[in-house]
C-alpha cells in the first residue's frame, strides 16, 4: 500500500516524512505551521539526496565543563539534518492521519560565528543525557535540551554570554502517535528514547516501517546485553575525571566500538514486530555482528546500476544470498556476487560490501524497509520451508517477563517487618515474696 497524502498534528513528523519519503504531508494545526525550520537527527541513508545535511562522524562525552571522551562515530552513519518547509494547512483530515497523543518538549539554541575545532561531532551528557550539543559546521553550535536550565548553563560555558530567551526555539517531539485510516486508529507507536537525537532517530525508522503497513505494530528494544553500560552511565559521576577515560576505553572494548557509542547516543535500537524481543545464545551464534535480526541493512551498492541493494527489496520477504548458493523458495531472492564470480548470475556488489554481509556463510531475509527479519547460516537455507520469519523461533518465559515488566510504575520499598506482638495479663500484680 502505497500512502501518497498524510494529515499530521506534529511539525516534527511533518518535517521527517519530507526529507526521508515521498509522502506530502499536511498539517492539521495552523498554529504550529509558524515554524520556519527544524534540525533533526536521521539514519543517513533515509534522507533524500537534495535535502541539507551535516554527516556526524565523531561523538564526545562531557562531564560539567570538561570533554572526557571523543571518538569516532562507528556503524551506521547519523546524519543532522536541517528541514525547511512550509507546510500546506489541511483544511480537512485526509485518508490517513498521524495524531500526537503525548510528547515531550525540547529547547535549541544557536550559537553562530564562533570558531572551533569540532565540525562534524555530536557532543553529550551522561548523567541525565539531556543535553545533545552539535558542531554542523566549523563556526556553528546547536545545543539541545529538554532543561532550558541546563541549556543556557552550556550556551554560557561556550559562548561566554547567557542566551536571549527570545532567540530559544521549542521543539515538541512525539512520545505516543496513532496513526489513523478513515477516523479510526488502527496502529499505535510508542518512542522508548528520551534524548533529542535518540527519539527523532527512532522516530524516522519506527515511521519508515510503519507507514509502509500501516496495520503493522512495530516494538523497538533494546535489549542487548547493555545492563553494565546502563550501570556504568549511571554512577560513573561519582568516579573521579582522571579515571572514566580508562573506564571508557574498557566498555569500547568489552561491548565493541560500534555497540558503545550506539549505546551513548540511543540509537541502539532493535525493531520488531513481536510485544517482545530477547536474544539467546542461539541468536547470537546466528548474528553478523551489527547484521542481525531487528536491525536494518547497510547501504550496499550496486555496481553498475544507478541504485543501491535497499531500492531492489519488492516484496514483503525478500531473500539476500551469495550467487553460490542455489535456493529452493516461492520469495524473491536476490543474487549478490564480486567480480571474481563474473560468470555467475546475480548482482555485483564491492568486495568489501560483500564481506561486510559476510555472504560466505550467511543469508538474509529482510522486507520492503531493508528490515532484517532473521539471518541464518547458509547450509540451513534448504532445510526448511522458507516462509515468513517474523516470528520467534524462540520462546523465553523468563525473559518475556523480564522485557514487559514496567519499571517506571514500579516503586522500590524496603519490606515492612510485622510488628512484635507482646501480650499482658490484665491486671499486673506483682509475685508473691
């Protein structure tokens, strides 16, 4: 189903579906069509090619005043997008609606003409991770926060002068949407991700796979082995300045580069279409590293053809497989091969693309969106009836628990010991001598 004209209640929804689809949104709200711009953080392979973008390739860690931490930006991409559009009032709702049903605000602010060393990189806070501080260019600064406070206490440290409150843009992001067909809800998507970047990210991806379905309920999770950087991020100001660089170059190297700065920046998402997703020692033997179920392909080109491998995904399961191998299934099945395999049928890609999907010893079925539905290791390919793999092969009842358990509705109290109980015998009278 293809969704041509979109009604939405959100000038940042308005804004993601123009720079990363075809859709043409219209705002339901005349009030907040007064927007003249807006700065979002998207996956860079969304965004469509005419649009501004400022690629970030290293990320920092502050602490009050003071860089602890600044490394390159591994994975996929992000790219800061500035998305400018003045979008047409719907005088009535279209077939399809977007409604906010809860959202949350954010505050940025602008610093121009002041010259530094840091073009290119995403700075950010670990103690409450609501400051986002972005340098697009060699003389900008862009900081984000959902605290005003703590905006012009960073506004001052970098510029020297406390910010002008006329010149503080609000930003509401969605927390809760439905998305509606004909004035009924048929899906509802809710953003897990607090941060500006974290939840304008997720947003972008959870849309892209929604809106190619819309009766599609897509849960994102992170639930990826990340409970000690969660610990870490959580008491690691009280470790003393001159220790967390040595604590951070540990967790780069116990969780891997790429997970670390995922994690630090909330993009280190899972998506899928279950009410709960869990990882076992059996999913991570199957996983490609970052290539694994519930995440999304990397941009892959296609050599000799104007398009890359995401633009040939035509059904709801499309199968990504080496040349070598010879599949026996009713789904479309792509072909890719390097030049050394000329002779062979099937698409050739680099050979360092084809080793990043490591096509030597695993497939891949994925939908419309470049979605990873299940990787699986290429001698299984025929042993079985290749059909839909949206579903878990897996059952956990101890971790499905774990991953639908609320915590944020759960408040931790110490066990009321009962009370002594201590009995008289009325009246008292003393003994008897």
């Amino acid at each position: 189903m293809t969704i041509k004209v979109i009604t939405v209640d959100n000038y940042t929804i308005a804004s993601i579906l123009n720079v990363s689809s075809n859709i043409n949104s219209k705002i339901l709200t005349p009030e907040i069509n007064n927007q003249e711009y807006q700065y979002l953080f998207l996956p860079l392979d969304i965004v469509n090619e005419n649009v501004t973008q400022y690629p970030l390739d290293t990320y920092g860690i502050l602490n009050k005043k003071k860089l602890l931490f600044r490394e390159p930006i591994t994975g996929e991409q992000i790219s800061y997008v500035y998305a400018k559009k003045h979008f047409e009032i719907a005088t009535e709702q279209s077939e399809h609606t977007i409604e906010t049903l809860s959202s949350k605000l954010f505050y940025l602010y602008e610093i121009k003409n002041i010259s530094h060393k840091y073009k290119n990189s995403i700075f950010t806070n670990l103690k409450s991770k609501n400051v986002n501080i972005t340098f697009p260019n060699s003389s900008t600064i862009h900081i984000i926060s959902d605290d005003i406070t703590n905006l012009k206490k960073y506004a001052k440290i970098l510029s020297g002068m406390m910010p002008n409150d006329n010149f503080i843009c609000k930003i509401k992001i969605p927390k809760e949407l439905s998305v509606n067909k004909n004035g009924k809800i048929v899906n509802n998507i809710t953003i897990n991700n607090d941060t500006y970047l974290g939840m304008t990210y997720q947003i972008s991806q959870i849309l892209k796979i929604s809106l190619n379905d819309i009766k599609t309920t897509v849960t994102a999770s992170e639930n990826d082995n990340n409970y000690i950087n969660k610990i870490f991020f959580t008491f690691y100001n009280f470790i003393p300045n001159f220790i967390t660089p040595f604590l951070f170059k540990f967790l780069l190297r116990l969780n891997k580069s790429k997970k670390f700065s995922n994690q630090v920046l909330e993009i280190d998402n899972f998506y899928n279409f279950e009410n709960y997703f869990f990882t076992n020692s059996i999913d991570d033997e199957l996983s490609i590293d970052s290539l694994s179920k519930g995440k999304f392909l990397p941009k892959v080109n296609i050599i000799g053809k104007n398009k890359d491998l995401k633009g040939m995904l035509k059904s709801k399961i499309n199968i990504i497989c080496s040349s070598d191998l010879n599949i026996k299934s009713k789904n479309d099945i792509i072909y890719l091969k390097t030049s050394s395999n000329k002779s062979q049928a099937g698409y050739r890609i680099s050979k360092s693309s084809y080793e990043l999907l490591n096509l030597e010893n695993y497939y891949y079925e994925v939908d419309t969106t470049g979605l990873i539905l299940m990787a699986d290791i290429n001698k299984n390919i025929n042993k079985k009836n290749l059909t839909s793999s949206a579903k878990s092969k897996y059952s956990d009842y101890k971790q499905k628990s774990l991953d639908s358990f609320d915590a944020k509705s759960y408040k931790p109290t110490l066990p009321k010991l009962p009370k002594p109980r201590i009995s008289f015998n009325w009246p008292i009278r003393a003994k008897k001598q």
